[in-house]
C-alpha cells in the first residue's frame, strides 16, 4: 500500500514548491504548510473577496515522516486547545480566562513541536470564537466538543519540518474563482454559528462542566469526562 497523499492547500497564488520556515507563525499549529484532503475546502480558503484563488495541488509521501494526530483517538479537546494557545493570538479577557489559559497550559501541554506532520481541526473564525467561549466560561465542555464537528471542517494537515517539506511534490493547482467559493465558505461559517446557538440552547447548565468546574475539580488528562477526539 502507498504511503503517498494527496493534499490541497488554499491559496492567492500557485504555489509549485512549498517554502519551509515560510508563513505565519500564529497559525493553529505554528510555522508550516497547512493542507486539507478536501479540494472543495482549499477552494473555499483560497479566496478573499478581492480575488479568486487557487487549491493546489500534491503528493506527500508520508514515508518516515513522524505524525501526530490530535484527532486520532490519542487525546482530548483541551490538548487541542493547548496547541491552539500556544500559537494563535487569544484575547485573554478577565480573570477567569487568564486561569484559564493557566490551568491548560500546566495540565494539557502537549510535546507537538518535533513532528513532521500534525493533523488536527481547524480553527476558522466561528471555530475560534468557540474556543475562546470556553475559555470565558460561557460555553460547556461537551458543548466545545460539538461545535468542533460544526460545518464539517474536517481535519488538516500541517507540514511542519524541513524534511516534511522535501517530501511534498507539486501536480497541478486549480482555479478557485471567488464569487463561488467565497460565498460558499461564509455560508459554511454562518451555518456552523446557527447550529451551535441551536446545540447551546439545549444543555443544562446544572449539569454541565465548564472550564471553572474543571479547574475547581482539578482535572488531568485522565479525567473520565474527557472524550478522546477522533475524526473519522
């Protein structure tokens, strides 16, 4: 069976050989090369309301390259956070979320920064606005939890390391023209804030957990209430 992939990544421009230590180091992840398995979603991320963009096109040969999937089974939704904190820029707002960011960081850390390759969700602005929720204590767990797999976002691919990116090899890159595709990745945006005022309404707030329930309960990686992430 082949190690090798097919990858898409969103973009203004065509991009045939992918630049390592290139990129915005506030990404989900950190520096590296964001990819999706999803023509359709680099399409929408490619974009911008000035201009159309391209899904380009590769093959990643996965061969000896170290992987970690924060969407796999192996880890929790606050280990996810953890790695979102530490790169993307959080407005950390009152006292709660500050303790917070805090209890996360000394609690859920997670070694990421050696892999090859990370898999995991991403953080589109209505997603991130749900993270940060959490954070201010005004959504739930279970309720951060669901909203992850809201707009089907899926998971993406970040090649991260040099020789993560000498196994990336271009095919061919793909118009994606922005009166179509921007429309469609506001539209998936919009319908992921609809379905969670939806999914809000419906939790007790007796009987859910939030992060000062979690902070008060002392929880750990091990804690029974966490779910294992895992992205079919």
């Amino acid at each position: 069976m082949s190690e090798r992939i097919i990858v898409y990544h969103g973009s203004s421009k065509i991009i045939e050989k992918p630049v390592y230590g290139a990129g915005n180091p506030n990404n989900d992840y950190g520096l590296g090369f964001y990819c999706t398995e999803n023509i359709e979603l680099a399409k929408e991320w490619a974009c911008s309301a000035e201009r159309d963009g391209f899904a380009n096109k590769y093959y990643l040969d996965m061969k000896g390259l170290s992987v970690l999937s924060l969407t796999g089974g192996d880890y929790n939704i606050l280990n996810w956070l953890y790695v979102l904190l530490e790169n993307r820029k959080f407005r950390i707002g009152g006292d709660i979320a500050a303790e917070a960011k805090e209890y996360i960081f000394e609690n859920f850390a997670v070694d990421y920064k050696g892999y090859d390759i990370i898999k995991g969700y991403r953080a589109d602005d209505s997603y991130f606005s749900f993270a940060n929720a959490f954070l201010n204590n005004t959504i739930s767990l279970s309720q951060l939890e669901k909203a992850m797999v809201l707009g089907k976002l899926g998971e993406q691919v970040v090649v991260r390391s040099q020789k993560a990116f000498e196994s990336i090899s271009f095919i061919e890159a793909t118009v994606a023209p922005s009166s179509i595709y921007l429309p469609k990745r506001l539209a998936r945006d919009t319908a992921a804030r609809e379905e969670f005022k939806k999914e809000k309404g419906r939790g007790s707030v007796l009987r859910e957990k939030y992060i000062l329930d979690i902070i008060r309960e002392g929880w750990k990686n091990d804690n029974e209430g966490l779910q294992r992430v895992i992205l079919g």
